[in-house]
C-alpha cells in the first residue's frame, strides 16, 4: 500500500520532526491519522524520508524519520514551459498537468492577447497558489523536487530563455517529432487566444522554431499536456 506522502518546506533529516502547522492541521484534522501510522515526506533536495507518526493534536503533529531513501529521478529532458497566462482553473489546470509530465520549469506569459490582468498583491496571491499546486501535484504522481514557478514575465523578456532547442506551437508547421533530440527545451505556448503573428515571428527572431501537434488546434489548457507527453516520449521518460 502507498504510503500518505507530504512535502514539508524546511530541511530534513533522520530522527524526530514537528510537523509545519499547515501540515499538521491537514494530517491531523483533515486526514484524521493517529499515532503510529506511516509517513513519507521530502524536502525537494530529491530525498524521501519515511516514518511514522509520534504524536498527533490539534495544533502538533511530531513525527520519527528512521529512513532515508533517494527519491524519483528528474527527466534527462530539462523543459522549461512559457505557458500563455489564461482565466482562473484552465492555468491551475496546465500548471498541475505539466508537473505531473515533468517539467523543470513554468513562466506564465503575458501577450497581446492574454485577456488576465495580474497586480501586486492579486499577483503575488496567484503566484503562491500557483506553487501549491505544484507542491501538491508533486505530492500526488511521485516528484521529490519541486519545479520553478516563476512570476509572470512579458512576452519579449521570456524569449531570451536559454534552452538547447527552442519551439513554439503553430499550426503551419513541421511535426515536434522533426527535430533533434535535445537535452533542453523551451515551449512556448500561447493564451486562449493564441499568439499573434508578430509575437511569432518575434519568437522567430529569437531563435524558436514553429512545431505542430497535429490537425487538430487544441484549447490552451490542453496544448500543454499533449506537447509535454509527446516530447518526453520523444526525448525524455516517457
């Protein structure tokens, strides 16, 4: 049976443990776990800790790490994602679907066409739920690091990404399946919308090559997924 599996935001090590308060609400309150049962935790070093529960409360969860295990490995495929900034679940959406195919990195991207409009504290607020996601995601297909979220970028400022291969999604274009095996990749994919021709051709310019997925043009939220499926089954470890 597959152990209860928690991130934990602080360095750890063999030995006793007290639990974070979120996590120990969360393992207490919500899971309604007790005293003896086993836990696997990680840190995002890309090490796995298992144990058991000591002590569980309201307010204090304590728990006893008594080994120590070399967690899931990351792909040979480095992706770095520039997903197109979209409304509300479609972005939760793309961000959980691409941690759980693996990849390195995430940049949502501001564009012409991007219809979502993020400021200071509302910005900052996205950010951070958009980095539980990930956490959470981690938590749920086996992760022991957690990829970079990184703030919302223009456009412009993104495409100087460096990146052993660089590709943005178009419909009039060579199949993904065309290009050399990299071990890096940059993927740019636009919002709801789409990109515009000049941003194109201003991806163009910096060194991204168009690359299609088939016949078909998929929503923002699904381009993602399909493109990451594909290039690690092409490149990676699927």
């Amino acid at each position: 049976m597959r152990l209860s599996r928690f991130h934990i935001d602080a360095p750890l090590s063999l030995g006793q443990h007290e639990l974070p308060e979120a996590q120990a609400h969360y393992i207490g309150r919500v899971l309604r776990m007790a005293p003896g049962d086993a836990v696997q935790l990680f840190d995002g070093s890309g090490q796995e800790y298992q144990g058991v529960l000591v002590e569980v409360g309201k307010k204090l969860v304590r728990v006893e790490l008594h080994q120590q295990l070399t967690g899931l490995p990351e792909s040979r495929l480095r992706i770095h994602l520039g997903q197109g900034l979209s409304r509300g679940e479609r972005m939760d959406w793309a961000i959980q679907k691409a941690v759980e195919l693996g990849v390195a990195e995430i940049t949502p991207i501001i564009s012409e066409r991007c219809e979502v409009r993020l400021k200071d504290e509302r910005a900052d607020k996205r950010l951070a739920h958009w980095r539980q996601i990930a956490v959470s995601a981690c938590e749920q297909c086996g992760r022991s690091v957690i990829p970079l979220i990184h703030p919302p970028a223009p456009l412009a400022q993104w495409l100087a990404v460096e990146a052993q291969l660089k590709l943005v999604l178009h419909p009039v274009a060579d199949p993904l399946a065309g290009h050399q095996h990299p071990e890096s990749l940059a993927f740019l994919i636009g919002p709801e919308g789409g990109l515009s021709d000049v941003e194109v051709e201003q991806a163009r310019s910096a060194g991204f090559q168009p690359a299609r997925l088939g016949p078909r043009v998929l929503r923002t939220e699904t381009a993602p997924v399909v493109a990451l499926s594909v290039a690690q089954q092409l490149w990676g470890d699927l």
